[in-house]
C-alpha cells in the first residue's frame, strides 16, 4: 500500500476475518479490496482502536521516522516508496499470475 493509503486507514476499512483492507481512495482514484497476511492481521489485532483511524500519525511524521530509521540502518537511496516496490517482487513470487498480482497491487508508473 501507498503510504497515504495507510494513513487513510480507518477501522471500518478493515475486515480482520475476511483478511482484508478496503481502500476507498487510491492515487488512480478507483477503490480496491486487498488481502491482509496472516501477520498483518496480528498486528493489526494488536493495535489500539483509540479512534476511528488505525495509524492517527500525519505523512510527514512517518517520513520523519523512516528517514530516521534509513540513516541508522546506513541505507541510502530508500523512501518509503521503495517498501512498495519490495512488496511486489515478493509478492510476485508467491502469487500464481501477474493478473492476480495487478489486481493486488494496481501499480503505477513512476
């Protein structure tokens, strides 16, 4: 997912049984269903349901924190961008056809 995807993540989106996050607004403007791993789900059952959003944090905090988090681990050359390039590849390997994995990811061009 986009990071303003997440951010825009509100409780009602999410569907813990059927494992799956409904975007109401993308960057291409169409709304999209995607499935939630088995550890997303974990993580998401653990996150406090404070208010209506799951991540109440602005996009300039969590680029804040990754920007942080690159310098320590000595990566150069990665946004948080680059988590959804990474994602795909893996995703590829896993998923049986590249319809299913569009479906999934509906990447865009950069």
């Amino acid at each position: 997912m986009r990071r303003g995807e997440l951010l825009g993540l509100t409780w009602r989106d999410i569907d813990l049984q059927r494992r799956t996050a409904y975007l109401p607004t993308t960057k291409n403007g169409e709304a999209r269903t995607i499935p939630l791993s088995s550890r997303a789900v974990a993580i998401l059952e653990a996150v406090p349901k404070d208010g209506p959003r799951v991540f109440p944090v602005s996009a300039d905090a969590v680029k804040k924190a990754f920007t942080r988090a690159c310098e320590r681990a000595g990566l150069e050359g990665v946004v948080f961008h680059t988590l959804r390039h990474e994602a795909t590849s893996r995703l590829s390997e896993k998923l049986p056809n590249v319809v299913e994995l569009a479906a999934v990811t509906v990447m865009c061009p950069q």
